[in-house]
C-alpha cells in the first residue's frame, strides 16, 4: 500500500516489486468502475459526438452517413445566439445572487456557538436534502395569478401578482433551488478558517473592512470557487425549472436541447447543442478553478 | 474555531448579519409550508382555501399511477444505491490509495460526470440505448424495452461520481499510519481494509450512499429520456402533472416527497453524530 518507512532493511528490487503489486492491485481495484463508466458513460458521449455530425431526413430520423457540420453551423442562428445569452445571463445572475445572499448567511452561521451553528446548519441541510422537483413546484403554487402571494398582496389594495411564466419567475426558482449548494460549501470553507488570523490583522491596527478584504475573503476562496461552480453548472443548462415556471417566450438552453429530441425530433442538431454547451461549461470550470488555484 | 460574541455588544454588522439570516431562512421555508398546508385544502382550486381535509391524500393512496410510479422509484433507487456505493467507495480507494499509469484519465472519468449538465448526460443515454438495443435486435434479434433496467443503469452512471467524491474525502482526511500500523501488525491487505479502513471511511460511504439515493430520487430529467411507457419515477410522474397545471392531489404528492426527504435529513444527522463520536484521528494526532 505505501513504502515502508524503514528503507534501509529494504532492497531497491523488493522495493519495486512491492510497487508493481500495488500498482496491480490498484487497477483491479479501479476495473469495476472504470467498465461500468466507460460503457455508460465514455460511450454514450461518443455516439453523441458521432451524432453531432450525422444528417436529419425529412422525417425526422437521423441518418448515420453524410457526415457533415451542418448541425455545427446552426449554433450561429441568431435564435440559438439569443437562448444561449438568456440562459448565460440568467446563471450568471443566479450565481451572483446566491453568492451574495449566502456569504453573509454562511458568515453568520459560521461564527455562532457549536450548539447554535449546528441548529442553524439543519435548518440549511433540510431544503438542500428536499426534492428539487417539490421546491420548485412550491413556487408555481406560491406565484399563481391566484395564488396565496397574490391574495396577499390583493387584500393589502395592491395588483395580483403577474409573476408565473417570466424569466423573473425563473431567477426566483433558481435562486430557491441552487442557494443550499452556494451556502454549504462556503459554511465549510469559513468554519474551517484559523479565526486567530483574523485577531492577528486586527492586533495589527486593521480595520474591519481591510481584514476581510485581506484575510477572510482570500481564506474563504475555495468555498466561493465551490459554491460557484456548484450553482453556475446546474442552472446554465437548467430545465426542470424553466419548464414548471418560464414561458413559451422564456426559452432556455436546457429546454431547447429536450425539444430537439422530443418534440422537433433533430438529433444531430441536439446533439451538437450539447456538445456544446457542455464544452463551455467544461472550460469555463477548468478556467475558473485556474484562477482561483492561483490565488489560493 | 468561532470569534467569541457573546461579550461584546451588538454591532451594527453583527445585527445586519442576523436580519439577512432570518430572511434567508424565510425563504427557505415559506414556500415549502404553503405547499404544506395547502395539501390540506378541501376544494378543487389550489389557491383557495376553504376547510381543511385529508381528501387529496386519500385520492393520492387511491391512485394506482402514483402508487406504480413510487414502487418504481423505490427499486430504482435501491438498486442505483446499493450499485454506485460499492463501485463508488472502490473509485475513491484506486484513487486515494494507489498509483497506477492511467490514472489521471481515470480521475478524470470518474469526475466528468458531476461536471456534465443533466440534460447532456440524458441525451448521452438515450442515444446509447437506442443505438445498443438496434444493435442488440440486428445481432441476437433482442430488443430489450426502455424502463426499470434502463433508468436503474442511468442512474447509476451518475451516482458512482457522487459517491467517489464523498468517500474519497473521508479517505483524504484519514491518517494514513493507521493503516501502516495496522500493515505493521501482520494484518493483510484485506484485513487492513476490513478492520481497519474501512470502519474509519463508513461515515463517508454512509453519507455517499445517501447522496446517491436523494440523487436517485430526485431525478427528473435523465429518467423522463430513458423511461420507458408505463414504467416511470414518481417525480417524473409528478413533473408530467405539473406540466398540465396545478392540482390539490400534487400539493398532496409533493407533501409525502417532502416528509420522504424529511426522514432522510434525520438519517443523515444520525450517521453525523456517529462520525463526531467516532475518534478523530487528526484530533488524536495534532500537527506539529
């Protein structure tokens, strides 16, 4: 499993033997997996990629010859441009919100007593362990034109509210479904933070602001690189949400790949969308996780 | 590990903290109880409330697709579980434990799939098992149907990731001369595992096991692709009627899913408290 500290009683042959058989016994470890993923996962990851490049028939049937880009080329519809911003836009905004929301969240909770910051930590772990599908599902309940908020809002002499089926409805959702994932990361990169350091640059004649901005924040890093990533992926390539509460002129990415399957039925163009959205999203986390790396 | 407030007066930030805590956690909760209570609602309309009845659960039990759709869920997402820990716990340990050549590409198999968007792993899977079950009819004249078997499979593939991350965290913060010492003592590999790793790693496997089965249960838009007629998840089922429009009966639903994650909180606190009690070994062995 790992060298033997004692290095003198041990030949440098013996030694590599020992290696070699724990290099073996970490590939028949590793076996199972690596089948099970690459069957179900490398492969069908092909196939889309081959797919990408395959032709539609006038049917609807995709055709495995004709190889070409067309589907590729279809990405610069100026339609396909303004799905992609609404839904870049609408991460991003998801993402942002979150994170604004839950640093000082996570802030305060980190800083409580053991016994209040675990009460406190339970009340988060619950919505974040509740099905996703029901939560989002509370807000179509929630927002409907005469639904409890409206009623509310009505009996107060106000206008019902019109929310349901907006993009603002949408960013609600987003926000509601994804803020466990920003909190929980960013909880545990501030409990596990040497608060002494934060005395030490006070002790220093710091103020508050400038020991945040020095200490804190840059320590807290890998929660907000987390956390980020953990909403940012999700909600750019979200459908469940969009579909229970966005409209018909709400289209985003996630949506418009299913109905390249399901209802318009071009699988080499659903395909490519795929492939490429999935491509950003890979460089976008390799990106930041770079230049978050850097500064850690 | 915390600054001490209790001594100090209140700031002004330490007030703006608090009320911004509060209000996260009313958002957090306000939506789920009016699903809640509403779920209890005696009329046709959601919105409305009139008097309280239990008349939607009882349409609920008696509802024979509800009922189809839970036992489906229920075997899928023990089967996916049971699966992925194994694979998933093994994953972490090649991973944490060994070096071998090819392991960076294996690193890298193991995490795409949490990376990947739900919806591409969904067209990934369809497209494979309408291709492989072509090829399966052409060679042995076998063309299995899409159902249990398929979704079981899916969501296993996406499981195993989840599941090798958390354990391969436990396994990062265990010290490794424990295992060493154990080695030291005559014990085996297997012995080292069973005796020794393994009672140390639980917690994570435990907490992995349960990501997978909230996964599992949880799933939507995977399962909806490679679903078969017939033989569908309770929340794709639920999705379906969503899609339709709001009813009282999935405010009941949606109330029994969210009790079913409620018990599921409770059984994650328990395997908590084992690990708090269970001796730390950096507490054990406080760095220089």
């Amino acid at each position: 499993m790992t060298a033997p500290t004692d290095r003198q009683a041990v030949t440098p042959e013996l030694e590599a033997a020992a290696e070699r058989a724990a290099s073996r016994r970490g590939v028949l470890i590793a076996l199972p997996s690596w089948a099970y993923l690459s069957l179900f996962f490398a492969i069908p990851l092909v196939i889309v990629l081959v797919y990408s490049f395959a032709t539609r028939s006038s049917t609807g049937l995709t055709q495995l010859r004709d190889w070409n880009l067309d589907s590729y080329a279809r990405l610069w519809d100026p339609l396909v441009g303004e799905i992609a911003l609404r839904s870049l836009l609408l991460a991003i905004a998801t993402t942002a919100i979150c994170l604004a929301v839950s640093y000082p969240f996570a802030y305060y909770i980190a800083t409580r007593g053991p016994t209040a910051r675990n009460i406190l930590l339970v009340l988060v772990m619950i919505p974040f362990w509740s099905n996703f599908l029901v939560r989002t599902y509370a807000w179509r309940v929630l927002l409907g034109t005469d639904g409890p908020l409206s009623q509310l809002t009505q009996a107060l002499g106000g206008e019902p509210i019109r929310l349901l089926f907006t993009n603002t409805a949408v960013l609600i959702g987003l926000v509601y479904g994804y803020l466990p994932f920003m909190v929980l990361p960013l909880y545990a990169a501030l409990e596990r933070m040497d608060w002494r350091l934060v005395e030490a640059a006070r002790d220093l004649y710091a103020d508050g602001w400038t020991a945040f901005r020095k200490v804190t924040w840059p320590l807290s890093r890998p929660g907000v690189i987390a956390g980020s990533i953990l909403v940012f992926i999700p909600t750019l390539g979200a459908y469940v949400t969009p579909a229970i509460l966005g409209g018909a002129r709400t289209t985003l990415l996630g949506d418009y790949i299913v109905s390249q399957f399901l209802a318009a039925r071009n699988q080499p163009f659903g395909s490519a969308l795929s492939i490429a959205v999935m491509s950003v999203m890979l460089a976008a986390t390799i990106l930041y996780f770079r230049s978050g790396a850097r500064n850690l | 590990m915390s600054i001490s407030t209790g001594v100090r007066p209140k700031s002004p930030t330490e007030r703006l903290l608090a009320a911004n805590s509060w209000l996260v956690y009313a958002f957090f909760y306000a939506p789920i109880l009016v699903l809640i209570v509403f779920s209890f609602n005696d009329n046709n309309n959601v919105g409305i409330w009139t008097e309280p009845s239990l008349r939607w659960y009882r349409a609920m039990v008696e509802n024979d697709d509800v009922l189809r759709a839970i036992r489906t869920s229920l075997i899928v997402a023990a089967v996916s579980t049971v699966i992925s820990t194994v694979l998933g716990t093994m994953a972490a340990l090649a991973l944490e434990r060994f070096r071998f050549r090819g392991q960076r590409v294996y690193d890298g198999l193991v995490y795409l799939p949490i990376i990947i968007p739900d919806v591409t792993m969904a067209v990934m899977l369809l497209l494979f098992f309408a291709q492989s079950f072509r090829i399966l009819d052409g060679l042995i004249g076998w063309s299995p149907n899409f159902g249990i078997g398929t979704i079981s499979l899916s969501h296993i593939a996406f499981n195993i990731s989840f599941v090798a991350v958390v354990v391969r965290a436990r396994l990062g913060q265990l010290d490794p001369r424990l295992e060493e010492a154990a080695a030291d003592l005559y014990a085996n590999q297997w012995q080292t595992f069973r005796r020794v790793t393994l009672p140390l790693i639980l917690p994570g496997v435990l907490g992995g096991a349960l990501l997978a089965l909230t996964l599992s249960l949880d799933d939507v838009v995977v399962t909806s692709f490679v679903a078969g007629p017939g033989s569908t998840t309770l929340p794709v089922y639920v999705f379906g009627l969503v899609r339709r429009g709001v009813t009282p009966l999935i405010n009941a639903v949606s109330t029994a899913m969210l009790v079913a994650s409620m018990i599921l909180v409770g059984i994650s606190l328990v395997f908590q408290r084992g690990t708090a009690s269970s001796p730390r070994v950096a507490e054990a062995h406080p760095p220089e």
